[in-house]
C-alpha cells in the first residue's frame, strides 16, 4: 500500500488478519504517499514493516513506477516467501504491488477488485491499473455483486471470486461512532449556523480547466446562498491546491483547509448536507451516512450508488454543478431521496470475509 484510501482500506484487513493466530501480515508502505498515509497509519496504531519513501514534490507516473517496482523489487528478492500478497483498489502502489508478485510468482490477493467505467482514461490512470491487476490476480475480492460479475465477464472463474463488501465501511462504522477532537478552524465552520457543503477533489482527470470550472461553481454557490458554509480540505497534491487556492482563497463562508485527519473528515461528513466529490472511497462512506453526493466527474465505476439513488453523476461543468447543488438545497423532496437512499457498499464485516476466503485458499480448501 502506498495512499491514504489505500491504508484506511487495508488497515481492517491487516487488523483482522492478525487477530488470526497463525497469520503474520506484514506491511510494505511504499511511500506513495507521505503526510497523508502517516495520519492514517496513525489512527489506526499500524506501523510499516518496510517503508519504501519513495514519495517526492508532483510526482510523474513514470519515475514512481520505476522507484515503487524497484523498492518492492528488493524487498522480494531478500524474502520471497511470502505465502500470498494484497494490493488494495488502483493506485500505482497496488497495480505494481501485484505485478511485483507476479514476477516472484506469489499468489495475488485483491481487494475491491472488478470496478471498472470501461473508459481507459477515466479515471486515469486507475482504470487501467485495477484492470491490469485482474489477470494477475489469484484471488479476486469483489465489494458488489455487479463488481463480480464483471469479473466473470472478463473469464474470471467464479470459485476465485468472492463477494465481501467494501472495507471502507468496516473503517468507517469503526470510527464513526466516537467522539473526536476537531481542529479549531474545522470546528469553527462546524459550529457556524448555516448548511455545509463538504467538497473534496484530486483525480489527474480533473487538473487544469475542470478544477476551474468546480471552483468557480464554488463561488457561484456561496454567492447565490448566503446560508450555505463550503468547506474544501486540499489534497496535498499541488496541481489541486494551487488552482484551489486561486479562486477560493479568503472568501467569505469557504474554508479552505489542509488534508483532515480521518476522524475530522468523519466528523465534517455527519455534520454535511451535502457532499461533492471525486473521490472513490468518499462516494462509498457517505451512502452509509446518509449524505448525497454529486460526483465531480464524468463516469464512475461505482454505479450501484448511482442506482440506489445516493450518488449522482454532475460532471466538472460550472453552471451544471451549481444547477445540481441548487436543486437540492432547494428542494426537499428531491434532497430526502437521495438521503434516505441504501447503501451498497457493505456491512462491516468485509474483512472478516476477506481473511476467511484468504485462508481457505491457502489451505486449498477453495
Ligand atoms: C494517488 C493515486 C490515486 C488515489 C489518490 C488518493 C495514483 C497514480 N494515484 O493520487 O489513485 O485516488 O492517491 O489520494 O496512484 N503529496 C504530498 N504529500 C502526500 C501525498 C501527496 O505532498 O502525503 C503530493 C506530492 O507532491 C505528490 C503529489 O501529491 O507528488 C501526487 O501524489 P500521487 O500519489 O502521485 O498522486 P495523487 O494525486 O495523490
Ligand atoms: N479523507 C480524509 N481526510 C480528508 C479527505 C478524505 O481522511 O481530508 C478520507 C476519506 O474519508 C476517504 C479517503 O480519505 O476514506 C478517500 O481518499 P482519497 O479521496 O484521497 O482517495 P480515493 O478514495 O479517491 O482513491
């Protein structure tokens, strides 16, 4: 693992596997991300057995995948046997966690696999990552039916598909419940009357012209409401920030802030009305929450809380955005739908499901 989804994600998994007795999991971090991932090694006590640090200042996707390969490289080629490996979603961590695998020939384990837009460059790189997982892939941990049965689709044979649920939701009702410390400018806008629209945004997909068009929808929101609050954490990533803090910087009722802890980020979630994003594990904890999402982006490989109602699909153009966000400050009845909507993406006990199947492969019991 390398990202913050991909730790909050995978820490379950690794919390559960090692209450198994006869399981020693090991955590290979490769430093994808830094600031990021601490916090959420932090909040969940883990410690990586192997930090690769590979993270450095806008990133390009060729000289990350050259350091995460060779890091994951060495540390397989000093120990090699490793009875199976988890790689966890799209990110380039995972996408090479695998194929690292692959090349020392040790059993591939993968969780939230199966999501796909079926456009190659949406999101990008992601939707190639996670298919190129796939066939390397000996064990195939799908969080929807729908999820499975693109796998089937793809000549994945069934007895190696397994159905858990998203791990996300096991973080999630682990940490919801409790009562967290807020950081004062979060606790602030919080507190403040009014109704909050919690955003967050940093797909490559979206750098440039449509993180302009969010923005400025933005703005165009906090104008048009005078009682809506806007909070924006910023993704440490600078093509993000930089744009963000161009348009929003200062104006009144838009807080703008650093990345926030995972139990600040809960925390804003409850207190939000809505919640715009572009972000993959957000479109999967805010259904169980109870929170409608309009999902800043042009497709989404996550359908099922489009078709239960929870997410909706606006895309990055300005004035359908503020349309949208309109329509459900507005309306009522419209906004109740999309709440009370199910959510589809687990129960808790995905990673309980997740180490079971593990072990009954290794035992070759599947
Ligand atoms: C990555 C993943 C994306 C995932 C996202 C979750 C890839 C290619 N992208 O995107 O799939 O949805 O993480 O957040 O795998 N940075 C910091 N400190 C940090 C983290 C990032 O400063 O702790 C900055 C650095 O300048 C870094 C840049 O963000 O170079 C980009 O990081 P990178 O991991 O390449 O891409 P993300 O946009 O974070
Ligand atoms: N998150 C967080 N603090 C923030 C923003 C997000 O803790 O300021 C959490 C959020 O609860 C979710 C995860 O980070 O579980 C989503 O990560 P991100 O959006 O970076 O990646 P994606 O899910 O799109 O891959």
């Amino acid at each position: 693992m390398g990202t913050r989804p991909e730790i909050i994600k995978m820490a379950p998994v690794i919390i559960q596997a090692r209450k198994e007795g006869n399981i020693k999991a090991e955590i290979l971090h490769t430093g994808q991300h830094r600031t990021l991932a601490e916090e959420m090694f932090k909040h969940f006590e883990l410690t990586p057995d192997y930090d690769l640090a590979v993270m450095q200042e806008n990133q390009s996707l060729f000289e990350l995948t050259a350091r995460i390969t060779n890091g994951i490289g060495e540390v397989l080629e000093k120990n090699s046997d490793y009875d199976m490996i988890f790689v966890q979603g799209d990110t380039t961590s995972a996408f090479l966690g695998a194929l690292c695998g692959f090349y020392k020939k040790i059993p591939v384990a993968h969780i939230e696999a199966g999501l796909r837009t079926k456009d190659k460059y949406s999101p990008f790189p992601e939707e190639i990552n996670r298919r190129l997982v796939t066939p390397i892939a000996s064990l195939h941990f799908a969080p929807t039916k729908r999820a499975a049965e693109m796998l089937l689709a793809e000549g994945i044979e069934e007895k190696y598909i397994k159905i858990t649920g998203n791990t996300v939701i096991d973080a999630l009702l682990q940490s919801v419940e409790k009562d967290y410390d807020l950081l004062p400018g979060v606790e602030r806008i919080l507190e403040m009357p009014g109704r909050l629209i919690l955003v967050t945004t940093h797909r490559r997909e979206n750098f440039g012209e449509p993180h302009r068009q969010i923005f400025q929808a933005l703005l165009d929101i906090s104008k048009k409401y005078e009682d809506v609050k806007i909070l924006l954490p910023l993704h440490l990533n600078p093509n993000v920030r930089n744009e963000a803090k161009l348009i929003l910087d200062d104006k009144p009722r838009i807080l703008l802030t650093e990345p926030l802890s995972y139990r600040n980020f809960i925390t804003a979630m409850k207190y939000s009305t809505i919640i715009m994003s572009d972000s993959g594990g957000v479109q999967e904890e805010a259904p169980s929450l109870h929170k409608p999402v309009l999902v800043l982006r042009d497709s989404t490989e996550r359908p099922e809380g489009v078709e239960t109602g929870a997410l909706k699909i606006v895309g990055t153009c300005r004035k359908t955005i503020v349309e949208e966000t309109s329509r459900l400050l507005d309306d009522a009845e419209a906004y109740k739908i999309m709440a009370e909507a199910p959510n589809p993406y687990g129960d808790g006990k995905s990673s309980q499901r997740i180490v079971e199947e593990a072990c009954k492969y290794l035992r070759g019991l599947n």
